[in-house]
C-alpha cells in the first residue's frame, strides 16, 4: 500500500531529473547545498559586474518563504544594479539543442509593489522585462521563471530571434540582470538540458495547492509544532552560515572562503597527567596499576623519609662501633710477648 502512495505521488508530480540539469548555482551562497529534488547547487560563481551578496537568515528567523520546500536556497541572494552570470555550456557547440533556463526569486525585503523592478537579458537580448516579484507574487513567497531556448551551431535563439551576445568566447552562456527601481535580484538559477516540457514548469499549481495543504495547520498544536520545527531549521541554517567567517571578493568575478582555525592549545605536563590519570580510573586495569604505583611511591617514600624498620639506626650505630675500634687500635700499643728461656 505504501508503494502504491509513493508510485502515485510520482506520477503525479512531475519532478526535474537531476541528472539533466546542467549547471546550478545558489546565489549569495558559500556552501554547496542540494535541493528537495535532489539538484545539486553549487556555491555562488561566475558572476560578473558590479553586485553583491545579501543574507536574509536574521529577518526570515520567524516567517515562512511560501511554495518551496527549500527554505534556505531563497535566504541568500545576489543584488546589484547591473551584473552577469555566465553559465558553461558542454564542450562543443551543440546543434539545435532545446534548453530550459529556470530562475528563482523571492522578495524578502520590501512589503509593497514599485519598490524593486528589474530586467532579465540573455547577451543583449531582454527577455523578461519590468519585474516586480510584490506585485507577482507578494511578500516571502517564491517565484520561478522558465525561459526555453535553442543553441544552434554557436547561436541562441529565443521565440526565434538570434539573442546577440549571448554565448560569449569561452562557450558560455550570460545571464544578465539590469535595475529599473532600486537593485536586482535572484536567488537561485539552473540550466536545464530539454525542452520546456520535461521540466515541473506544469506542475507548478498543483505544487502550490499541496504545500498550502501540508504546511497550513488544523490545531493550535500543530500550529505549535511547526513553528518549533521552523525555528530549529532556521538555527540550524544560521549556524552553518556561522562557519563561515571571513569572506574576499575578487574584483567580483571569484570569491575565496577561509575558515579561520583556532589555535591549538598546548597542553602543559600537569594537565596532561591529569587526564591520563582520569582515563586510568575510568578502566579496571588502570584502577589496578594505579593502585600499585600508589602503594610502591608509599612504601619507597616512607623508608627515605620515616625508616619504619630502624635499618638508618642500626646502620649509625654500626659507624660508631667502627670508629671506636680504630681509635682503640691507634691509642693502645699491642703488648709484646717474651719468650721464656731454660
């Protein structure tokens, strides 16, 4: 029966194959991390142009992002008012392959429309115009876009019109983002190899019906519960985000993490006999041998200090008899024996 359940959900939801999925990277992130459908996203690079990165685990510790089962991929982002990504395509140009580039956005930060628009490009082309994520979607609530695309012998096409500029030397693919109001944003992005079918681009309403199923609660304790589950989740985020402590942007184009690592401490002789003295105790054998060396330092240190048997006495006496035995000896002449005569 379980089988059945499981094999049904499946069937009905249509679910990204991972291993289709091409390139996926976490904006603002410093971590790898993997996604509820098993996309692994890389950390944030290849960017370029003028942007940087924006954490929203502090406002996000109390409320929910809506329609994502990933809750941290939406937490970091990457602002600026006009910057790039450009996104390695396969070694080779391909001919006529279909593409699916899927973005995903979130506004965090602003409660009424009007505040952020922006324009998505692919090279020079503008593909998505005048975004507003409020005036979409509303507030904490995720929003993906599906562009589909073809690459025909080193061009791009989109809804059939060449898009200049897109593929650049290196066989890359540039995304760009330009503001209108305030700065741009994106949260996440992967390039999908298909078309537009094969991705969950259909099931995108029935997913949104089942989440508000699953995560509206019936009772106060549910409605407890689930908040006691989000604030655990979002210390857990906060605290892998902690990790990482010291951060160095390359002119934007590479960011190195270094962890700064705490000093080893050296460990002076008394507390390490100490220690060793607690892991003895802590074992049979060990409570044995101390026991011994206890009693062997006992006895050794009571016969040079206290001399229970005398052995220190006798020895003194022994000196003196000896000394008034050469006094004797020098004092008194040995007396001479005569020989009688007939």
């Amino acid at each position: 029966m379980i089988i059945f359940l499981i094999l049904f959900q499946i069937s009905f939801s249509k679910l990204i194959a991972p291993r289709r999925v091409t390139h996926a990277i976490d904006c603002g992130n410093f971590l790898d991390t993997r996604s509820s459908a098993g996309i692994k996203y890389k950390r944030d690079h290849h960017y370029i142009g003028q942007s940087e990165i924006v954490d929203y685990y502090e406002r996000a510790q109390r409320r929910k992002i809506k329609f994502t089962d990933d809750q941290s991929l939406y937490l970091t982002q990457r602002q600026g008012q006009s910057f790039a990504y450009t996104i390695p395509i396969d070694n080779e140009i391909p001919e006529n392959q279909t593409y699916v580039l899927v973005l995903k956005f979130a506004e965090l930060f602003y409660e009424e429309s009007n505040s952020r628009i922006f324009n998505v490009l692919l090279g020079k082309m503008m593909i998505l115009q005048n975004i507003d994520i409020f005036q979409l979607v509303g507030t904490y609530t995720a929003h993906t876009e599906y562009i589909e695309f073809t690459i025909d012998e080193g061009t791009v096409y989109y809804q059939g019109e060449i898009c200049i500029g897109a593929l650049n030397n290196r066989n890359e693919l540039v995304v760009g983002f330009s503001a209108s109001q305030d700065q741009a944003t994106i949260a996440a992005l992967f390039l999908f190899k298909g078309p537009l079918k094969d991705t969950d681009f259909e099931d995108k309403e029935r997913f949104q019906e089942r989440w508000i199923e699953r995560n509206t609660p019936r009772t106060n304790e549910e409605m407890k519960k689930q908040n006691q589950e989000r604030v655990k989740n979002i210390e857990k985020e906060i605290q892998e985000k902690q990790n990482i402590l010291k951060i160095r942007d390359g002119f934007g184009h590479e960011i190195e993490i270094e962890e700064v690592k705490q000093p080893k401490k050296q460990m002076e002789w008394p507390q390490f006999s100490f220690q060793l003295l607690f892991i003895l105790i802590k074992t049979p054998l060990g409570a044995v041998l101390l026991v011994g060396f206890l009693t062997v330092s006992f006895v050794t240190i009571s016969f040079v200090f206290f001399d229970p048997y005398g052995q220190n006495k006798i020895k003194q006496q022994y000196q003196e008899i000896r000394k008034l035995r050469e006094i004797k000896q020098t004092i008194i002449p040995k007396k001479s024996v005569m020989q009688k005569t007939d």
